[in-house]
C-alpha cells in the first residue's frame, strides 16, 4: 500500500515536471510547430495527471482533444510562421520584463493563496464511478448547460466558417491571401528572386510552393520583432 | 401517429431537395403526391380518432391532436396548397425552382403541425418554422437586393409579434406547470390574461393587422406562389386559426372580445380604404387579405371561432386562386400595374376563374364566400350594432375594390398584345395553370352550398360549433351594402383606371403611410441610440485624455502671455521714469551735481534691467513650468491609447492585480 | 491468463499479424495485377532484412528529435491500440473504464505522428505528404468517433470488455449495418493505405516516407503494419464481439477468436486498400465532410433508437 | 500528490501561460498562452474536484465545459487571425493598431 501511493508520488511530480517544463520550453523554443507539440506534451502529461485522479474520462478526453487542436495549431503555426516547416531560428517577443514579471507574479499569488487559504478535503472515494456519474450529470440535471455548450460550439463554427470564408462580408478573400507584400500592399517578397538566400532549405522551393514565399517576410518579422 | 400530417409534406420537401430531380413535370408530381396523401391522412385521423404525445423530457411533452375546427383547417392547408404547389412547379422561374418546392413543402409542414399542436409548446415550434420558412421564401429571389431586404423587414415584424407568444407560453407555465392546451383552465385571472394578449399580439402580427399590416405589402417580393400559400392558408391564417382554437379558453379574460373585435374591425375598414386605392395587383388583393383576417378576428371576439374558420376556409380557396389569376396576369402583362392590364380578351378562361374568385371575395349571394361574411356580420349581433355596422362597412369596401381589381385585370379591354420581353408560357405550363385555378374555383364554387339550411345544419353539427342565429334585416343591409360596393369599384374601374397613383393616394394605399410611423416611431429611434453611443464613444470617452493636454497647452500659452505684457512691463517703466526724472535734475543746475546724477542714472538703469531680467525669470518659470508638466502629464496620458492588443492586455493585467489588491485589502 | 504470457501473446500477435498483413498485400498486388505472385512467404522478411542492413540517410537541417522518433511513435501508438483489445471475457491487457476514448486518442496521435514524420524531415515531399494527410486524417477521425460512440451506446458503458459484452446477443457489425465500413475507412486511413495514402504515397515519391532508408524505415513499415493489425483487433473487437465465439468455448477459446476475426479485419482492410481508388484531396475533403460524417451522425441516431431503453 | 501541490503545479502553468500571452507577439503564439493558461485552470479543476468536492460530478462537467472553452478560443481565434491575415495581412500584435478609436 505504502509504496503504491510512494509510485503514485512518483509518477504524479514526474508529470507535472515535464508539464511545467515543456509549458516553459514552448515559449523558448525556436520553431512553432515544436512549440505546438511542446503544448501537446504539457497537455498530455496534466492529462496524465488528472487519470491519477482517478477521473479517466476527462483525461483520456483532454489527450485526444489537444492532439487534434494542437494539431490544427501546428498547421496554422506553418501558415503563418512563413517558413515551410517552421524551422527557422525565430525569437518574437516583446515587453518582456514586464510579461516575465506577471507571470512570476501570478505564480506567486497563487501560490500563496494556495499555502495561505485553508484548503478543503474530502478526497473522492476509490471505487466512485467518475465516468457514470458524469454522463448521467450531463444529461440529467446540468443537460442545459451542456446544450448551451454544444449550441456555443456551432455558433463558433458557423462564425469562425463566416469570419474565414474565401467570399463573405470580408469580400473574396484571395486577394488577401495572396502572400504579403514587403511594406504595406508592396509586393509579394519572394516574388522577385532575391539572390542573397542564406537560409539552409528552400532553394528548390522557392519555385515549387507558395509556402515558399512567405518564407522572407519571417525574415522581416524576426527583424520587427528584435 | 398524428405526427404523420406534419412530417409528411416536410418529407416529401427533403425528398425533393435530396433528389436532384430538375423536370418540372416530375417535381410536380411528387410535391403533389406528398400533399395529397396529407389531404387523405386527414379524414383517417379523424376517424381513427389519432392524437400524438412525445415525452421530451420528465416536465416536457408534445401533444398534438385534432379538434373537428383543427380537422377543417388541417385539410385546408394541403386541399390549398396542392394546386399552389402544381402552379409553382410549372409556372415559377427556373432558378431555383427545387428549394422553392420544398420550402413550400416545409412550410406546409409546420403550418399542419401548428394546426394539430395541442400545447403551446408544440405551437411555438410550428410558429418558428413557419416564421423562418416565409423569411426564406420572400427572399427565394435573392439575387435582387431588395427582397432580402423586405424579406428581413417582414421577418422582424413577426417576429416582434413572437414575443408574445413565447410570453404567454412562459406564462401558462408559471401558472399550471404545463404546456397544454387544456391547463390553461387551471390559470388564474392574472396568467389568463398574459396568455391571453399575448396571444393575441403575436395573432395580429402574423395575421397582418394593424399595426403590423405593413409586412403583408413588402412579403409581395416573394413569388406569386409564395403569396399565394402565405396568404390563403399558411402563414397569415395562422394567427386567426389560433385564436379561434384558444378561444374557448381565452373568452372569459375581461377586454379580450373587446380587443380582438378593435382590432380585426380597425384592420378590416382601413384595410379595405387600402386595397381599394391601390394600384398594384398583389398590394389589392396583400391588403384584402388583412381586411378579410379582420373579420375573422371580429368573429373570434363575438364568440364564433366556428364562423371565423369558416371564413377562414372560403377565404382560402379564393384568396389563393386569386393570388394565382394574378400571377397569370403578370407574366402576361409583364408588370404590375393595373391600369395597363385588361386582359379579358386576352386570356378568357383565367378571367372567369378570377370573376369567381373576386365574386366570393366581394360577397355576392351565392357564393360560399358571402355567406361566410354574412355570417360573421350576424355574428356581431350580439355585440352591438356599431361593430355590424363597420362590418357592413367593411363589406361593401371590399366588393368595391374586389370588382375594381377584376375589372381593371381581366376587364374586356383591347386584346393587348404582350411585349417581347415578356416569355408566353408553354402550353403545358397553360394547363398546369389552368388546372390549378380550376381546382380552386370548383372549390369555392362548392362552398356555395353553405347557403342550404341543410349542409350548414350538418356542419354546424359535425364542427359541434354554434352559428350565429340568421338576421334578415344585418342581411338585406349586408347585400345592399355589397352592391352598392359593386357599383363603387365598377365606377372607379371604368372612370378612374389610374387611381392609386398620384402622390396623396398612393401614401394612403400604403397602409395609411403606418410603414413611414413605424420607421418613424421604432426604427429611427434605434439608429439613432446606435450613431448616440457612438458617438459617446469617440468624444467622451476619448475626449479625457485630449482634454488634459489641450488643458495644459492653454495654460501655458495663457500664463505666457501674462508674463510678457504685465511683468515685463514693470521694470522697464521704473527705468524711463528714472531717466526722466535724470533729465529734470540735469536741467536744474548745470554741471554741479552733472555726475552724480549721471551715476544715480546708470546706477538705476542697471537697477531696472537686472529687475526686469529676474522678474522675467522667475514670473516664466512660475507660470510656464507646471503648465509644462500638465501637457506633458496630457501627452502621455494619450500615448496610452495605442490600440495594441498586448498593451490592452497589459492594462487588463495590471486592472486585475489592483482589484486583486483591493479583495485581499478588503478580506484583511 | 497471467502478464507475462498476455505481454507475450501481445508480442506474437504483432509479429505476426503484421506479417500476415505484408503477405496479404502481396497476393492482393499480384491478383489485382494479375501477376503471379513472387516468393510469399519469405519475401516480406527478406524486404524487411535488406531494409535493416541498408545504410540510414540524412536530410538537410531535420528535427533530429522527431525525424528520429515519429517512426517510434506510430509503433508505440499500434502497441497502446493493441494493449486495449480485451483478449478474453477476462479483460485486456490495460483495462480502463474510458477504454473506447483512449483508442480516439491513439487515432488523433497518430495523425500528429505521421504529421512529425513528414514534418521533422524538413524537405519538400514529406511536408506536403503530411499537410494533406492532417488535412484528410483528422476529418475522417471524427467521422470515427461517431461510430465507436454509436457502437458504445448499446453497451452504456465506454469501456471495451463492457461493448464486448453489449454483443452477446447480436454484433454491432448486424446491429449496426453503417459502422463497419466507415470504420473500415478510418483503419485506412490509420494505416496509411490505399484511397486515404495520402501521406506516403507514389505521387509524392513515397511522401513522408520519401527521405527515409535504412532501419528507421524498417520501424516505419513495420509500424504500419502493426498499426494495421491492432486497428483489426479494435474493429474486431467492437464491432464482430472480440473473444466472444459460438456458445461452447468462449472462456477458454476467446483468443483464438479474436484472432481469427482479426485475420478476416485484416483482410478486409487489403482488400479495401487495393480495389478502392484514390481522390484529389480536394474532393475526398467533399466527400468526407459532405457524406461521410452526416453518414456517421444517421448511423449514431439509429443506434440511439436501437438502443433506447 | 496533495491538493496544494496539484494547485501549485496548475499555477505555474497559469503563470506561464500568462508570460506567453504577454510576451509573445504572433497572435498565434499568444493563443497558446491561452491555451497553457486554461491547462492550469483544468488541471485546478480536476483538483479540487478529485480531493476538496468528493468526486461530485459538477466538477467534470467544469473540466468539460473548459475543454469547450478551449475549442472555441481556438475556432474564432484562427478565424479571426485569418480574417485579419486576410485584410491587413497583419499576423502579429504590433501591426495591428486598429483599437485605436
């Protein structure tokens, strides 16, 4: 008995480390499409911690929830990161004594809290049947809550499909989707075939994909961003 | 089992959608096989005796069932909408023409589970659905921006007129713990009487009366077909068949008779001005709709939902075979206007449908049309005779513009041959159309055996509803009235054919000029709330930071200023006073004391201009410097407002720390 | 039947499925080209033995970590798939409550891993073999949560020895008649073969598989083919009733059906791979989001119906 | 595996989450803030509903409801950065002043 709750120490502050770990590197790290995947492992191991907590379905679900976002993230990372894989050195930040300061304040602050404020204990029973009693709360009682979830979840695809559309109230959208100009409706970059390319991929690509074009205005990011 | 009338024709509307079928013959086969099993669904309901319960959940249910009232208005809807539908499918445009059919289809479908819901709860959900279905069929030509637009415009209206429905559901909730339509017995005064007018809110909205019969007018940029089905047994109908199916519950609530009969009276005078003087021939027969739901309302509040039903089926019949000769006459004549029509020669068998059908609509004996009116006029027998009266009224009105419009549409006017933009329909399409209209004029023409003491008997019997004892004299009244109409709108016709188009009428023929009160009263006062708080917006708010640093600026120059006019006056007056006085001296006596003044001169000299040389220091410094500050304290105070979302974000940060602050200070 | 042999049988399985699967496409190659088959037996051992001496190459400038662990990933996923089958009535190897959820998870990993896989090789044809896998594989992963949801309905419970129990009476593959083939086209999907290869396929040189050689291609392959496997034990298992067979024998003889069950998935899932053909992306996108998953919603509403109490 | 440990672990998340939100100018990259952020909330979430509430099943239906939350955030967020990619072509926080009255 003692040393299975000993493991279960062990597994749980392992975890969290790689939680908090991976929750840090993914704002250290250079390409965004690790930075989503460092966000999917921070996710997978709170997930592991909550199946410690014996509530299965939640865990399991936040596993499989994250994968598919952060996933889409990763696409979306590419897009916008303008280099084809996202795997240019990039550091974008800005204010950041003042966001380094909140965030230690925060952490802090609730930290004190926590230690500070009595903390409730009525930990949940062994053989309580987390997954059961949830499904019969969510489409018992609280079934209007979780309704009015789901129909907030089809107004959000419904806008997201309006806000995103190629021809809606924004207009047709390829204009806009052509890759952006250097300054400010300039030309496309890339469009012109620039020789000073120092960056390692791409030569081939240049010409064979519009992932390619972007790829100098990161560079122009990278620069606003230093 | 009941279901099965509502989800039926909805069915057959997605069968249709589903089914790539582009053959109008083949479309309207199905539409009309859909429509017809509905038709024959009905009298097996009624003998099966079928009703419908869906338990939704422990406190919710769906009822539905059929009242002998119900069971009339149920097989109205398809028996109207069939032929509608046949016309649609051969004679509409061809674009789009499928999701035409089935939004009809649909549309039909709600209407039915609307007539057999027996709680309100059921009743809300065929409400919405018609509501949105008209929303999406006065649009069907979308592509001209300005049906959408009125499409919106109508919606809103009604929907306005939803609210209070769902009021009056919240209401019999509260008070019974129940939807249905048989605890409403069990309300109390106060409930009753929310139920009760909001009922009869969102009736008259739908139904188009006043105030909110502008929506019927701009509902005609939908498709003749549209009209035709929203009008004679759909939509509109919907608001004077649920008053006549809540009646009995609803009677007792003191003012509601009285408010139903104001309004329905109200509606049918000024409808009947309306369409009498307008022009256009859709508005006409928009604005006789409303008239003739006037006086099923009328007939609601006298206590006779039996007799409001009855005319609510006539009126069907030949609103919707009017509506369809109409369509025939534009596509013939290519517009709208009634004066450049007189197509009698031109199309002769739609002429004498259209005869038939504006004969019911303007009451002449023996059509079943008029006896129904008559009807409603006895009905108000009891109630007094200024409410027969204005129904008299009412019914000459409308024989006047019903004979108007026949007159001027199909009059036997020059055989006009039809300008070339306009496409002849292809005699399948002729035959469709013909068939339609000839199904719809049989129909009205068969309701003449209400005038038999023996049928109206057994109906009375078989409605299990009381009809209004005879009364000879509200009769002969009635008829005179109606002739003398029929003589009015023959004049007009013949000697006015333009009326309706000059600057004056043409305000009254729209509604009485209510569109322009309504955007007057309820639209411009919204915009303006929005351009106000916009405006709020743009100056107030962001006027604190820009009034900081005009503030300072101003004090600045303004202290300046000072300083140079007053302060560095001083010293310099102190100096040439010092000369002059210098000057006398030297003048007094010569040589003697020539030096010594000559010092005393330079000495107060360099007096003066180190004075002024300080003051001038010291008054700029005390003026201008917190002037400075203040400007700059303004400037800054600007710069803040950078638009940056993470400088936004910064703020709400730091927002949430000092509130954070405040709680623990607090908790301290 | 303690760990030690379950782990074991667990092992044995994989080798041996995937095995079987390789031989499988062999014969299904040869038949749908009409051409005799080569050496059967042997020739997915002596493919997967020349892979294993043959030099690995390098890309220029890849994710070392991922290009060297997505090939590691897949198997692993295929093995946490497998471990979920229940091999007898007695339970399965990890027995969880959320059982059917976990196996999403392995589905929407696997997406992330083949992504990777493309990914981490920062070079042309691998990126674009992985945008259009995500593209496609994460549509047709919702299409299968609606039918394991559906398939766990009658059983009201998400843990898999309980819907292995829910089929005493009838399979879900009778009772419901949609969830086999959609699923069929997940395991496609999974499994990266036939109208949903949209990752490693020929037009794109061998797609995320382009840059690979050498052992790490063998993991690659092999992790396919376990993949494969462990999707046609799931299939089994939630949708031909796993373990359970006739009514004398199911205690004793539940691996053995579950076997045999899997064999035929599997040879289903060949077959499927080689006769279907493959679309543009743009119009399998159509296809899934248009019929497919409004397919899957009928199917869970009929399953809701079925299984009301 | 305490309740305060748990928390303090769900806060230094929050507070990194809450660096990357105002330290990162992709908008991208900011909602990944958000993301760690809500992490922390449901990782507090499933504590307190796991030791302080006796697995009362209002706490799940939280975590869940936060899960929505997150799906939402990440739909219109991506839509509105591409609407905005679209129009201004602008895809970081500095190019993007038009709060500004």
């Amino acid at each position: 008995m003692n040393d299975l709750i000993s493991g279960i120490d062990i597994a749980f502050w392992a975890l969290a480390a790689i939680a908090v770990l991976s929750g840090w590197r993914v704002f250290a790290t250079d390409s965004m499409v690790r930075a989503s995947f460092l966000l999917l492992l921070s996710f997978m191991a709170v997930a592991g911690i909550m199946l410690l907590l014996a509530a299965p379905y939640i865990g399991v679900a936040t596993i499989f929830m994250m994968a598919v976002e952060m996933m889409v993230m990763a696409v979306f990372m590419v897009m916008f990161m303008m280099n084809p894989a996202g795997l240019n050195p990039m550091s974008m930040v800005h204010q950041q004594p003042l966001a380094i300061g909140a965030g230690v304040v925060a952490f802090i602050g609730l930290s004190a809290a926590v230690l500070t404020s009595p903390l409730p204990d009525q930990p949940v029973a062994a053989d309580h049947r987390a997954i059961h009693a949830l499904g019969i709360e969510m489409l018992g009682d609280s079934m209007l809550i979780f309704e009015s979830a789901g129909v907030a979840l089809l107004s959000a695809m419904i806008g997201s499909v309006i806000l995103s559309s190629r021809s809606g109230r924004f207009g047709p959208a390829d204009p806009g989707s052509r890759p952006p100009g250097l300054c400010e409706g300039g030309l496309p970059a890339g469009s012109v075939p620039d020789e000073n390319k120092n960056h390692g991929m791409g030569h081939g690509m240049q010409h064979d994909t519009p992932n390619a074009a972007p790829q100098d205005t990161h560079g122009a990011h990278g620069a606003q961003g230093s | 089992m009941l279901w099965l009338l509502a989800l039926l024709p909805a069915a057959t509307g997605a069968l249709l959608l589903a089914s790539g079928v582009q053959r109008r013959g083949t479309l309207a086969l199905i539409a009309g096989l859909g429509l017809a099993a509905t038709l024959a669904l009905v009298p097996v309901a009624v003998v099966a005796g079928w009703t419908g319960r869906l338990q939704w959940s422990g406190t919710l249910a769906l009822q539905a069932a059929l009242t002998p009232l119900s069971a009339l208005v149920a097989a109205l809807v398809p028996a109207v909408a069939l032929p509608v539908l046949v016309y649609a499918a051969y004679r509409e445009r061809a674009t789009g023409l499928v999701r035409l059919l089935g939004l009809l289809l649909l549309f039909c479908g709600a209407m039915e589970l609307l007539v057999i819901a027996d709680d309100l709860l059921t009743l809300l959900i065929g409400w919405e659905v018609v509501g949105a279905c008209s929303w999406a069929l006065i649009a069907h030509h979308w592509r001209e921006a300005e049906n959408p637009r009125s499409a919106r415009y109508a919606f809103v209206m009604t929907r306005f007129g939803d609210t209070g429905l769902f009021l009056a559901a919240m209401s019999a909730y509260a008070g019974s713990g129940s939807f249905a339509y048989a605890d409403l017995a069990r309300l109390d005064a106060p409930h009753l009487a929310v139920v009760a007018f909001g009922v009869v809110l969102s009736a008259a909205s739908k139904s188009g009366q006043i105030p909110f019969s502008p929506w019927l007018f701009r509902a005609m940029a939908g498709p003749v077909s549209v009209s035709a089905l929203l009008h004679a047994a759909t939509m509109v109908a919907a608001g004077a068949y649920l008053l006549a199916r809540l009646q009995p519950w609803l009677a007792p609530v003191s003012g509601f008779g009285f408010a139903v009969m104001a309004i329905g009276s109200a509606t049918a005078l000024a409808g009947g001005v309306v369409a009498l003087l307008q022009s256009d021939v859709k508005k006409v027969l928009a604005a006789s709709t409303s008239a003739h739901f006037g006086l099923m309302f009328v007939a609601v509040g006298a206590g006779f939902p039996g007799v409001a039903v009855l005319h609510l089926v006539a009126h069907g019949f030949f609103k919707a075979l009017l509506f369809l000769c109409a369509g025939v006459a534009i596509d013939q004549s290519g517009g709208h206007a009634l004066s450049a029509m007189r197509l009698g020669r031109t199309l002769p068998a739609v002429a004498v449908m259209a005869a038939i059908g504006a004969a019911s609509l303007a009451g002449l004996p023996p059509l079943g049309g008029a006896w129904t009116k008559d009807a409603i006029v006895a009905a108000t027998a009891g109630a007094g005779l200024g409410w027969s009266g204005a129904l008299i009224v009412a019914g000459g009105l409308s024989a006047a513009y019903a004979v108007r419009w026949v007159w001027l549409a199909f009059g036997l006017g020059q055989a006009s041959p039809p300008d070339k933009q306009v496409s002849l329909p292809t005699p399948t399409q002729a035959m469709a159309a013909a068939a339609s209209l000839g199904w719809l004029a049989a129909a009205s023409v068969l309701l003449s055996a209400l005038w038999l003491p023996a049928v109206r008997e057994h109906l009375a019997s078989t409605l299990s509803t009381t009809l209004p004892p005879e009364s000879s004299a509200l009769m002969g009244a009635a008829v005179g009235a109606v002739a003398l109409g029929a003589f009015t709108g023959r004049w007009l016709a013949v000697s006015k054919p333009t009326l309706g188009q000059g600057e004056r009428i043409a305000a009254v023929a729209d509604w009485w000029g209510l569109p322009a009160l309504i955007d007057l009263t309820v639209v411009a006062p919204m915009a303006a709330l929005a351009r106000a708080s916009a405006w709020a917006d743009d100056t107030v708010i962001d006027a604190m930071p820009r009034a900081v640093k005009r503030a300072g600026q101003w004090l600045a120059h303004a202290s300046a200023r000072i300083d140079d006019t007053a302060l560095d006056a001083m010293p310099g007056t102190a100096r040439s006073a010092s000369q002059w006085l210098a000057a006398r001296l030297a003048k007094e006596d010569g040589r003697v004391v020539d030096r010594g003044v000559g010092l005393t001169t330079a000495f107060v000299g360099w007096l003066g201009r180190a004075t002024s040389g300080i003051g001038e220091l010291v008054a700029d410094g005390v003026a201008s410097g917190p002037a400075q500050l203040v400007s700059l304290g303004g400037q800054d105070a600007q710069r803040l407002q950078t638009g940056l979302s993470h400088h936004a974000f910064a703020a709400l940060l730091l927002g949430t720390l000092a509130l954070g602050a405040v709680l623990f200070a607090i908790r301290l | 039947m303690n760990a030690a042999t379950a782990v074991g049988a667990t092992l044995l399985l994989m080798l041996g499925g995937a095995w079987l699967v390789a031989v499988f496409d062999r014969i299904a190659a040869a038949l749908v080209a009409r051409r005799p088959v080569g050496s059967l037996w042997l020739g997915p051992l002596q493919s997967g033995a020349s892979l294993l001496v043959s030099r690995t190459n390098q890309t220029e400038h890849p994710d070392a970590l991922n290009w060297a662990l997505a090939p590691a990933l897949y198997l692993v996923l295929a093995f946490v798939g497998v471990a979920l089958v229940p091999f007898s009535t007695s339970g399965a190897l990890v027995d969880i409550p959320a059982g059917i959820v976990l196996w999403g998870a392995v589905e929407s990993l696997t997406v992330v891993a083949v992504f990777l896989h493309g990914w981490s090789a920062n070079a042309l044809f691998p990126l674009l073999g992985a945008y259009r896998y995500v593209a496609v594989g994460l549509p047709i992963m919702l299409v299968s949560m609606f039918v394991l949801i559906a398939a766990a309905l009658p059983a009201q419970s998400l843990a898999l020895g309980a819907i292995v129990q829910s089929q005493a009476g009838l399979w879900n593959v009778v009772r419901q008649p949609l969830g086999l083939p959609l699923f069929l086209l997940l395991g496609l999907s999974l499994t990266l073969r036939g109208p949903f290869n949209y990752a490693d396929s020929a037009d794109l040189a061998g797609g995320t598989d382009a840059e690979r050689s050498g052992p790490p291609r063998a993991v690659w392959q092999w992790a396919r083919l376990s993949m494969a496997v462990s999707f046609s034990a799931m299939a089994a298992t939630v949708f031909l009733g796993g373990p359970l067979g006739p009514a004398w024998g199911t205690a004793e003889l539940g691996p053995l059906w579950l076997t045999l069950k899997t064999a035929v998935v599997l040879a289903l899932l060949v077959a499927a791979s080689h006769l279907l053909a493959r679309m543009p992306p743009s119009r399998m996108l159509t296809l899934l989001w248009t019929v497919l998953l409004p397919l899957s919603f009928v199917g869970l509403v009929a399953a809701g119906i079925e299984a009301a109490p | 595996m305490t309740l305060q440990a748990l928390l303090i672990v769900a806060s230094a998340l929050i507070g990194l989450g809450l660096y990357g939100v105002l330290s990162q100018q992709s908008f991208v990259m900011l909602m990944m803030g958000f993301e760690l952020i809500l992490n922390g909330v449901l990782l507090m979430t499933m504590a307190f509903w796991s030791f302080g509430s006796a697995g009362a099943p209002k706490g799940q239906l939280l975590a869940i409801l936060v899960m929505a939350v997150m799906a939402l955030e990440m739909a219109i967020g991506f839509a509105l950065v591409t609407a905005v990619y679209r129009q201004r072509q602008a895809d970081t926080t500095e190019a993007l002043d038009t709060l500004k009255h």
